[in-house]
C-alpha cells in the first residue's frame, strides 16, 4: 500500500509543492510553539483501556446540528485547495461527500461556493454537508451579501472564525516571500460579482480589529443558519456563546497559526467541556493525525474532531482520491482504537480511559 498514514501524504505532499507553498500550509506563527504543541499533547495523553467488555457494537455514525456522519469527523476550512492540487475544493468536497462526512468551506477558498455546493445535486447529495467559514468583514454589507450567497447555495451552518482581529505573523512565509496566489488562482468567494468572474471584482479579505460580542449578536439576526464559533480557547468565552445563541463551539488555536505559546488545543478541551455541560456540541480542531487521537478528543468532551492540513496532504498527493484515503484511514484507525480500548460505543467514550489526564484548573 502506498499510504499506510496520514504522515505519508505530508511527505509525498512536501517532495510534489514547491517550497513556499508546502511552508505556507505547513506553517505557523512566529517560533511555531503551539503548532509543535498541537501534536506533542496528544502524544503525552496515555490511553488506559478496559477488557472483557464485549467488542465495540455500534456504528461509528454521529449527528452534528441535524448533519448525519459517519464517523465524528468533518473536514475545517482551509484556504487555496487549488495551490495544492488542480481538483481543488471541488476534489475535496466529491471526497467528503462520499464518505459522508461534513466540509466547511473556507472564506478563502479559489472555488467559489456555490460551484461547491452544486457538487452535492451532481453526485445525488445534501448541501447540508456544506458549512461556510466567515471572517466578519469591516463592511456589514458585504459580510451580509457573503451569508446570503451561503444561505442559498445550502450551506447548513456558518463558522464564524474569531480568533484573528489581526493576521498571525508567519515568519516561513516572510522568508520565502510569500505574499500572494500565483497568478490564475485567487479568493473566489471575496467577490462583488458572486461568481468571481473578473480580477477586478476580487476583494482582499480584512480582518476586523474591533471584532466583540455585538458583531455576533449583528449576525444572529441576520440570518437563519446556525453559528458556530471556531477559535474559543477560554471557559468563559464559551459561557458567553451560548449566551449569545451560538448553537457549536470549535476548540481552536488555528492550527497554530495566529498567537504563538497558547495552549494546544487538546489541552484546552476539558476546561471548554467543563463550562458547556453538553449545551451545544464541542468540535476539536488542532493536531489530530490518528485515530487514537480522536478518541482522546472524544474522552475530553468533544462531540467531534476537524481536520485541516492532512486533508491539504492527500490533495497534494493525489487529489481527490488522496482525500478519500485520509478520510479513510482515519476511520479504520478510530475504529481499531475503539475496540482495542474496550470501548463499547462513541457515547461511552469518556475520562475514564485516561490514564494521565491533563491538570485541571478552576473555570
């Protein structure tokens, strides 16, 4: 087999994509602390597994805001699939929407939406396996246009990412002068035209330094589709979500890519889950490479687990069928961890298979 894990595809990734392109999706902020971190936490958790219990029993399928899974898994949003593989977001939504999954599609995607979204009808499938990813823009009214283009192209949920009032600084991305899309490629979604047909039309995307509370309270009343809020590292920010009529949380860091020495996202779970008591659901984003690794998300309160650069990975590989085979491998590994800790169902999943849990503190 060419591919026996997911650190396969980065390496192939790595020898295909040209030096600044592997760095900018490889990358983190400044020393990369927390992007290392990422990694390292799920590797100090050590898994304490029961016997005798009688096998795993259940399917592995999950339902996430009215979207059926079949694992506890969907796609996060990254930006330029095209700089990594000409099947761009389209390969990675024809993978996603076969192993019937969830994709969040990035504001900074070079496909624009609706032509992702449309992939659904053409293959016999739901749109509502499509979230859309936004960064609030300066201009409310833009911003609104965006959800508006969601709404109808049947996206069932909107990711407001909130952890960039300002751009992360990555220092690979300085050295290699990386600035912007080879010529070609651009961010089809930022456009005054919809469908990005002229160079013209293409916005940058801004971020919002004054981003609070009432720019998602704005939001809320604009529109019908359900908030997630991705970028939530503190109890008391998701306290405050659900108060605002956030209906998910995503337990994020940015893969590392905006403040550098914050906690890793594994680590900053079990406080998260603490503070929600199963209000909404919790997804976790950041660092997950095994199967192993989504069960120790899944034991520290998470409904589900995101995943960005390794499905970058498979695409730069192989395309769409390298998307599949991560996707793949991702649930043979899950359910092979399932079983080899005696855990009966996804829902009896729990601390209890922890042997070294991570320090507690206070809410």
């Amino acid at each position: 087999m060419k591919w026996l894990t997911l650190q396969d595809f980065e390496d192939e990734a790595r020898e295909k994509l040209r030096v600044e392109t592997y760095d900018y999706f490889a990358g983190g902020a400044r020393d990369e602390v927390t992007l290392r971190a990422n990694r390292a936490d799920f590797e100090r958790l050590k898994l304490r597994p029961r016997v005798l219990r009688g096998g795993f029993r259940e399917s592995l399928a999950t339902r996430l805001l009215d979207v059926d899974l079949d694992m506890p898994l969907l796609v996060a949003p990254t930006a330029f699939h095209r700089l990594a593989h000409a099947d761009g977001e389209c390969g990675t939504a024809r993978a996603v929407l076969d192993a019937k999954l969830l994709m969040v599609i990035s504001m900074a995607s070079t496909t624009p939406l609706e032509q992702i979204t449309a992939i659904a009808s053409a293959t016999d499938s739901s749109a509502s396996r499509f979230w859309f990813q936004l960064y609030i823009q300066p201009d409310r009214g833009f911003t609104a246009e965006l959800v508006r283009r969601a709404e109808e192209a049947g996206c069932s949920g909107l990711v407001v990412t909130v952890d960039s009032p300002v751009f992360g600084c990555h220092e690979r991305d300085l050295r290699n002068q990386f600035t912007d899309l080879p010529a070609g490629l651009r961010c089809a979604n930022m456009s005054s035209d919809g469908w990005a047909n002229r160079d013209d039309s293409i916005r940058r995307i801004e971020f919002k330094a004054d981003l609070c509370w009432a720019d998602v309270d704005w939001l809320r009343s604009i529109t019908r589709l359900p908030l997630i809020i991705k970028g939530v590292a503190h109890p008391e920010d998701a306290r405050l979500a659900i108060a605002h009529g956030v209906q998910a949380l995503i337990v994020s860091n940015h893969g590392g890519r905006q403040l550098d020495t914050m906690a890793s996202s594994i680590e900053l779970l079990p406080d998260i889950a603490e503070a929600v008591q199963n209000d909404v659901p919790i997804i976790l984003d950041g660092g997950v490479r095994r199967g192993t690794d989504m069960l120790k998300s899944l034991a520290l309160g998470a409904s589900a687990v995101a995943i960005g650069r390794p499905v970058l990975w498979g695409l730069a590989a192989a395309g769409q069928p390298g998307v599949s085979e991560v996707l793949r491998l991702l649930r043979e590994e899950l359910l092979e961890a399932l079983m080899l800790s005696g855990s009966e169902s996804l829902q009896a999943v729990d601390e209890g298979i922890l042997l070294h849990q991570p320090e507690r503190r206070p809410c």
